[in-house]
C-alpha cells in the first residue's frame, strides 16, 4: 500500500465519525471542494488528493463543535483557532492523534502534524452586489495579514496572478507579524462571516477555501443537497453538483497537468509505527 493510499484509509475514517455525529443529531454537512469534484470525477478521492473538505451551516457547524468532543472517539480532537490560539488557520480540521502527518509545503518545526479533515463553516454574504464585494474586499484583507504572520507556511507553489507575486514579495519585506496578532485577525474574519445568515442570503459558502470568492455560490447550488459515493461511503453534496464545479474548475472533468498535481501531506508514524 503506497503513503497515500495509508492516508486516504485514515481520512475515510475520520469521516466515517464526523458524518455518523452529523447523521444522528440531524446536522447537515455538504462534500466541498476537492471532496465534491473526486465524488463526480472518481467515485472517491482523487488520486493524487490527500485531504477531505466538508462545509456546514454556520448554525450545524458551532453545533458539531460544541457537541463533537463527546462524541468523537479518544484519538480524534478537533482543532480551530479557538481551541488554540497558536493553531495557523481558521478553520476547524479534525485530527487522528494517532497518525503523525508531515505537511510538505510548510517549512518550519509546525509541519509535522496530526492525519486530519477539513471542515468549513458555510455562512450568507450581502446581497446587495456593490456591498458583497466591500465584504470580500475586507474579509480577504484580514486573511492576507493573517496569512502573512505564518510566512513559512505560504504554499510557494501555488499558481498566483503577477497583482498577487508582486503584492507577496512586498508585503514578505515588511515585518508583518509584528505589527499584526494572527489572533486577531481570525477574530475579525469570524465576526465579519457570522453577520450575514445562510437563510437570509442568496450567495453563500466559505472565503477561507482554497478557491476563495469563487467558493461562494448561489444558495440555490446546494439546495436540499444529494448523495454521491465516495469510495465505500455515500456522502451528501450540493444538489448541484455540476453549476458548483463548473464555478470552482471550469472544465472539471479534464485531468491537470500533472505537474499541478500536488501532495500535501506524507504520513510518517500509524500508531507509533514509523512509516518508510
């Protein structure tokens, strides 16, 4: 079994828990992402992917979190930056304390981690076009200096417009993460996201995904959701699937190129058993 297939047995896991506290409280959750686009695609994960995204209400996301730590069992811990405050990211990823992950794109002693999934909460934007792009303009702003506090953990990789290179390269030179508490900041972007409900907008999803804006869709794309097999699991998604992808990917079931094909996590411990 390659490292990655080791990986995907741990994270269908984690998801087996998540969703069976999701199913008996009556809590909705929804495939995002990645996780959506390999159900389509693959039947399951992709298979250079080694992470699983689920969204949530904003009301079923601060449900699962008060009520998850009961249920979930001993080696699974959610972690958000309310948990702990030294934690790099917003959202809340739910941890297998006994799988020990190596996150490749992170450069400092913080890469070794726990095998995890990522959960995000779906929350409303303003309906008003002039005023949603204000909110993402401020939401994005606080993201940005968050981001830039954990310099080491900036994904060199990734493809980004000449604006952004060059908007990156300047802000690196300036002492960010003294002028600016990441805390804070995660502070702020929470606020700013719990102000406008799910029930009451016509736009709706999570900024802090990878795809940003363009991972805010109208309501009508998740609708009452649908089921769709992923590997041995069947998982609920946006009913539509294909408008939601199409926003995300473009053209999502062309593979690409495969040097875009990137790994973000290598287990190196299962139970206190190292792993080549």
């Amino acid at each position: 079994m390659t490292n990655i297939e080791m990986l995907h047995e741990v994270d269908l896991d984690l998801v087996k828990a998540v969703v069976k506290i999701c199913d008996e409280n009556d809590l909705i959750y929804y495939m995002s992402g990645g996780t959506l686009l390999g159900a389509v695609r693959h039947k399951g994960f992709i298979p250079w992917d080694d992470d699983v995204d689920l969204a949530m209400p904003r009301d079923d996301y601060e449900a699962f979190l008060k009520i998850a730590p009961g249920l979930l069992p001993k080696n699974l811990k959610i972690v958000n930056y309310r948990t702990d405050p030294q934690y790099q990211y917003y959202i809340t990823r739910v941890r297998d304390t006994d799988t020990k992950v190596e996150e490749v794109r992170i450069n400092n002693s913080s890469r070794y981690t726990n095998a995890s999934i990522d959960i995000f909460p779906l929350d409303g934007t303003p309906n008003n076009f002039l005023i949603r792009k204000l909110y993402f303009f401020r939401v994005m702003t606080h993201r940005a200096l968050m981001s830039l506090c954990y310099k080491d953990s900036i994904d060199r990789s990734r493809k980004r417009s000449k604006k952004e290179q060059i908007f990156l390269f300047i802000m690196e030179k300036l002492p960010i993460e003294k002028i600016f508490d990441p805390y804070k900041e995660k502070c702020k972007i929470d606020k700013l996201m719990r102000r406008h409900r799910v029930d009451k907008s016509d736009n709706i999803g999570c900024l802090m995904g990878a795809y940003r804006t363009n991972q805010i869709v109208p309501k009508a794309y998740f609708g009452n959701g649908s089921m769709y097999t992923f590997e041995s699991l069947t998982l609920r998604g946006p009913e539509l699937y294909d408008n939601y992808l199409k926003q995300m990917y473009g053209d999502y079931m062309k593979l690409p190129p495969e040097d875009s094909r990137k790994v973000h996590f290598k287990i190196v411990e299962i139970r206190g058993k190292s792993v080549d």
